[in-house]
C-alpha cells in the first residue's frame, strides 16, 4: 500500500472558513487507520503464504494504499504555499520521505549480505540499491515493479506526484489543477502510445488518477466547507452503499472500485471534527507515525511468520498477529521519535535559520 500519505496534516487558513487555523484532527486519525488496514493485509498475505491459507482475510487492507494517495492529494494542495518556491516545497517534501525510506532500505542490504534467502525475488545489486534509493522504478525477476523495501512503489508514486507538483510552481503554473491535468493527460496518452518501458508502464498506472481525486476533494473542501460539516455520518453511510455495491459488481475496475470509497472515507473524515481528549491525542500520535508504520511493519510480520511453527494452530497464529500488529505499532513510535521527527527538526530547522540570517534584521535605524 502507501501506500502511506507521507505528508504531515498541517494547519492553514481555509478560504471561506470561520475557523482560520484549523487542524485536521480526523484526517490525521485517518492516516493511522490507512496504515493499519495495510498491516492488516500483510498479516493475512505472510500468512497465506507461510501457513498455507486459501485466501487473505484482510485483502481489504490493500484499500489502506488508495486512501492514502487520496490524502497526499488533499494535503498537498492544502498545504503548499507556491510563493515558497519549488526548491522550498522540494525541499519538505524530501525530509519528510528520505530519512527513514533509506534507513529501512539500509536494512534490506543488510538482511542480503547476513540471510539473501529471506528475501525471495529481491536482488541486491549496485543497480538496485541505486535505483531504490532515488525511486526509480524497475522490474524485478517476479515482474513486480519494486524497490528493494517493496513498499517503496507507493512512494515512488508519491516522489513523482511530488515532482510534477514542484515543475507547475517553478513554471508558475499556481493552484492545484495545472499538476492535475498534467497527470490526466499523462494517464490518457497511455491509450494512444504504447511502450514496454519499465517507467512508463509504471507512471501511466491509472492508480495515479487518485491524487487528483485528493485535488479535487480539497477544492470541494475549500469552496464548501458547510458542506461537510455535521455531514460525517452521511458520508459513511454513502461508503457503506459503495461497499455494498463493490461486493455486488466484482469485476468494477480498481480505480472505482477501490478510489471512490477512499474519497468518501476522506471525506468523512474532513467532517468529523473531534474533541482533543486524550484517546483522540493518542490517535493523532499514531496518525504522526503512519508513515513508519507503513515502511517497516514488514519487518515485524516477517520475523513472526518465520518463528510462529509451521504446524501451530489458529489460536497460535490468531496471538501472533495480535502481538505481531501491537509491536509493528510500537515500532512506528519508535521510528517516529528516533528517525522521522529529528531529522525534520534537523533538516527544517537549519533551513529556517538560514532563511533568518539572509533576512535584514529591523533596527531602529532600519528603514
């Protein structure tokens, strides 16, 4: 999956909005739940797999990636302020996502010089590492277009959205829709040129089409907030039929099937705006550490499909998925705490003093 949102929810003004700093507290509480839908669904594949199942009981989970592009769309025409400039935007973007996407793909090396058999049809090579570590995508031997840390394909998404985003702003293209209809136009050549580029097969995904939807969710947002709101449980019911509606017509292609109720289930986590007890708190905390949560909780689920005996019954396999999401969570925090937020602190602290000392300090003799 995401794939996780990779972008922090951030307060910012909201046009025609009473509320002028408003914190999206649902959409952040979202987030976890995206990323934990995906631990799910990795639960239930590792377990296929070891354990001989017939089906994942979690391929629901899978959905965790749709809603997370759905999210990174919305926040990223929420959040960006073109008069920073493309280098600026670069900039947070990359801090956000490098640090702990290279550490983890640090430790895939690491796995390939000490036990390579743990890791299937990874290969390590100068190429791949190479390729991984700037998101370039290529096929490994399975046909899977993967990194290394194969969860790594979302972001690979994410750094090209993330780029189309930066080239509309340093062209002066402002507002959201320029990248929107760039990656429309993207998507719809496919139709007409046809190539086994590795690149282009992957960049033309229609799956991509679901950063617009986040787009243009944020514009319905902005220029109708009264519209959301008290609206959460309408919203949900809506998922709910669409739902229902998937299960009845299985053969709907993924983007509808799997990215309209993504933008409902946004949707009505826009609508909800909950009080900041202290369980909301802890929720947001872990919405903090989706993004860890999302890149490392195979670790988790790999060491404990590899212990849990092949022979164990479903009691046993049921405790180890328990302990197996419980401790995938403590990680995150733990990732979040050691990794992601210092090295924000770090790298967006020390371009803000920057910024500081290029700006002429007012005095009183400054005019």
């Amino acid at each position: 999956m995401t794939v996780a949102s990779t972008v922090a929810v951030e307060s910012r003004t909201v046009p025609g909005s009473s509320n002028v700093r408003r914190k999206l507290l649902g959409l952040q509480v979202l987030r976890f739940v995206a990323a934990f839908a995906v631990v799910l669904f990795h639960i239930g594949s590792g377990f296929q797999i070891e354990f001989g199942f017939k089906s994942n009981i979690f391929a629901f989970g899978a959905s965790g990636v749709d809603i997370f592009f759905v999210i990174s769309g919305f926040i990223i025409a929420y959040t960006t302020d073109e008069a920073k400039g493309a280098w600026q935007f670069c900039r947070r973007r990359l801090v956000r996502i490098v640090p702990l996407y290279w550490t983890l793909t640090a430790g895939i090396v690491v796995i390939a010089l000490m036990k390579p058999g743990l890791l299937n049809s990874t290969v390590v090579s100068g190429e791949t590492i190479l390729k991984s570590l700037f998101f370039i995508p290529f096929e490994k031997l399975d046909g899977s277009i993967q990194p290394l840390l194969f969860l790594g394909w979302s972001l690979n998404y994410e750094m090209f959205f993330y780029a189309i985003y930066a080239a509309c702003i340093a062209a002066g293209l402002r507002g959201p829709l320029p990248p929107s209809m760039f990656i429309v136009i993207l998507v719809a050549a496919d139709q007409f040129i046809q190539s086994e580029n590795v690149a282009w097969r992957f960049y033309t995904n229609p799956l991509i089409l679901e950063f617009v939807f986040g787009i243009l969710l944020y514009l319905a947002y902005v220029h109708g907030t009264k519209i959301f709101v008290g609206r959460t449980w309408l919203m949900l019911a809506i998922f709910g039929a669409t739902i229902a509606i998937r299960q009845m017509m299985p053969g709907l292609p993924w983007l509808l099937a799997n990215g309209i109720p993504a933008v409902l289930l946004t949707a009505a986590a826009l609508s909800w705006s909950p009080t900041r007890t202290r369980a909301i708190t802890f929720l947001v905390l872990l919405g903090d550490a989706s993004y860890s949560l999302y890149l490392s909780h195979p670790y988790v689920i790999q060491l404990a499909s590899k212990l849990l005996p092949h022979h164990s019954g479903l009691m046993a396999q049921g405790l180890a998925a328990i302990v197996a999401c419980a401790l995938s969570i403590a990680v995150s925090i733990v990732l979040y705490t050691m990794i992601e937020r210092p090295a924000q602190s770090l790298f967006n602290g020390s371009a803000g003093r920057r910024q500081a000392s290029s700006t002429p300090r007012k005095t009183e003799n400054h005019i």
